[in-house]
C-alpha cells in the first residue's frame, strides 16, 4: 500500500489594512532603491551555464578576454585610439605651432648624399665599409632586428627594397645599401615607450665569406652592438617638413650603417583621406588587407613577415616588371 506525505497547512493569519498598506510601501521603496543602485557587473557575471561567478572569477575571466583580444590585435592590428599615440583634436593629428617639437629640426643624420653615404648615421660613422663586405655588415643588421623583435613579440614586416629582394631570393639585393621595414603605430609606439635607446648585444660567428672579407677566421665568435633609437617625432603623423619621415632606426654601433623602421597609421574621417587605408609620412599607402593577416617566412635565415598581398605592394610601388624582370638598372 502506497502511502504519501502531505505538507502540513500553515495556520492562516491575519493582517490589518495598516500593516498591509505599510508592508506595501516598504515593497516600492526596495524597488526603487535596486533600480537606482543596479548590481555592480563585476559583482555577478552570467556565466554561459548561467551560473553566477564571483567578482575573482569574473576577473580572471576579464584578463583572459583582454589576452585574447591582445592577441587578435597583434594579428589583425585594428585601427587604435588617436590618444594612444598622438595629442589629438577633433580626431586630427595636433600640428600646433605651441609644441615643443615645432618648428621642425631633422634628428637623424647622414654624413653625406650619396647612394653610400646617405645610408650611414653620423654619429657612428667613421669610413665607408668596402663594397664586398657591406652585405655582410646588412645581413647581421636584418638578422639582428628580426630576432631581438621576434623575441619581443614587436609585430614587424618587411617593406619597400627588402621586400622586394625578399620576393626574388628570400635575401637581400646584393646592390642594396639600405634595409626597410615597417610597423603599426601600435608597434611603434611601444618602441618608443619601452626600448627607446635600448642597446642589444648580437652574438654570432663568422662565416666562410667573411673570413675571405677579412673579417677575422670562420667560426670566430664575434659580438655587435646594436641601437634601437626612436625618433622623437614619431607621434607626429603628418609629414611637416619631410625632415623626419623615418620614426626609428636600428643601428650598427661599430659603423653607423641601419635599419629604417617607419610606422603605419591609419587615416581618419576629417584629414582628407579614407578610412581603411594606412600611410607612412612619406606617401606610401596601403589598404589593411593588403597589409594583415602577415604572412610568416624566412628571410636571411631567420624568421620574418611579410604583408598580406606581397605582389599587390610591389606592383603598386615598384610597377608590374619588378615581378619579372631579370636585369637591374642600377
């Protein structure tokens, strides 16, 4: 025989039209007071099993969201609040003639105009390094800057002649006397907040070839120091003068040869330009796929990135023959 429980009735009771009118106004009161003092978000997170998750957990939660996006950024590189990197106004780079960097004054030097010349920075330079050898010289300054980036995570790409030798023969261009590469003003401006004026010290042994440069016997161990130097008109994204077009260098102390490093920022509504589209200070101009996701390589020996559309860059600065043809003009 079956046999249930039965909940006991609670004794009805009885309340006056007072207490009931008073209880009444206590409820509204509780109402009002919730809806102007709502629960803080990180007091009670809804959870996708809609469980609620404490104010630690909700802020675990919250870093990894903001690692995640950090890391889609570093790919994607969006477009960046003005602030970040700039004193704006009404969404316009600040040009006023009150600042401290104006009027212009040119910060990196050269001690001459030449092809040879023109690729040394003054305060480093002694003599000239022989034709033979410059290579090698440029091959330890690319190398050097795509490790101590990489090593970073300092998001950098490959551009203009670099690219272009890149493109051929994953090398430099033996008649090159310059290397060219690019960041985001994101990158850019973390250069400059935190390994401004940082020296680093490369380690390598010499090769086969530099031992018939004379440069000292294969498989010495050799050390070069190497300045990361930012130029202190970096956050200025509109051209002025076209005395400082180049935002940073990475140079070779032993020498004064260097790596010119310029940053991308992207046009905005007001300045005369479209949105969507990336410039440097010296009238190149990319579109953002044309740029991001970057695309992973080597180059040199050593890991690199180039931009998205590699031939759609080219074509765009060097014209469609650059692709093809097999003699240099120089």
């Amino acid at each position: 025989m079956w046999s249930s429980l039965i909940p006991a009735r609670r004794q009805a009771t009885t309340t006056s039209r007072k207490d009931r009118l008073l209880t009444l106004l206590m409820a509204l009161t509780l109402i009002v007071f919730s809806l102007a003092s709502p629960l803080p978000i990180e007091d009670a997170v809804k959870a996708n099993n809609n469980d609620v998750v404490s104010r630690s957990q909700a802020q675990a939660q919250a870093r990894v969201r903001q690692f995640e996006a950090s890391a889609q950024a570093q790919e994607a590189e969006p477009a960046i609040a003005a602030a970040d990197f700039a004193t704006t106004i009404g969404g316009t780079t600040n040009t006023n003639t009150d600042d401290p960097l104006l009027p212009e004054r040119k910060y990196f030097h050269e001690p001459g105009w030449t092809e040879e010349l023109s690729h040394y920075d003054t305060r480093f330079f002694t003599t000239p390094v022989p034709y033979d050898p410059h290579i090698v010289h440029l091959r330890h300054l690319i190398r050097s800057y795509l490790l101590m980036t990489s090593s970073r995570s300092l998001a950098t790409w490959l551009a203009h002649g670099t690219l272009l030798g890149w493109y051929w023969n994953g090398a430099i261009m033996p008649w090159d006397y310059d290397l060219d590469v690019q960041v985001s003003n994101v990158t850019l401006g973390e250069m400059a907040r935190e390994w401004n004026g940082t020296t680093f010290d490369y380690v390598y042994t010499l090769s086969e070839q530099e031992e018939k440069d004379g440069l000292g016997k294969r498989g010495e161990m050799h050390v070069k120091t190497y300045l990361l130097d930012v130029n202190p008109y970096w956050a200025q994204r509109t051209r002025l003068e076209g005395m400082n077009v180049i935002d940073a260098r990475w140079i070779d102390m032993e020498n004064g040869m260097y790596v010119d490093i310029t940053g991308l920022s992207e046009d905005r509504e007001g300045t005369g330009t479209r949105q969507g589209v990336w410039s440097d200070k010296n009238y190149h101009g990319y579109g953002t796929r044309q740029i991001w996701p970057l695309r992973k390589t080597e180059f040199e020996g050593v890991e690199a990135w180039v931009p998205w559309d590699v031939e759609g860059v080219l074509k765009e600065e060097y014209g469609g023959k650059s692709l093809t043809g097999e003699s240099w003009a120089g």
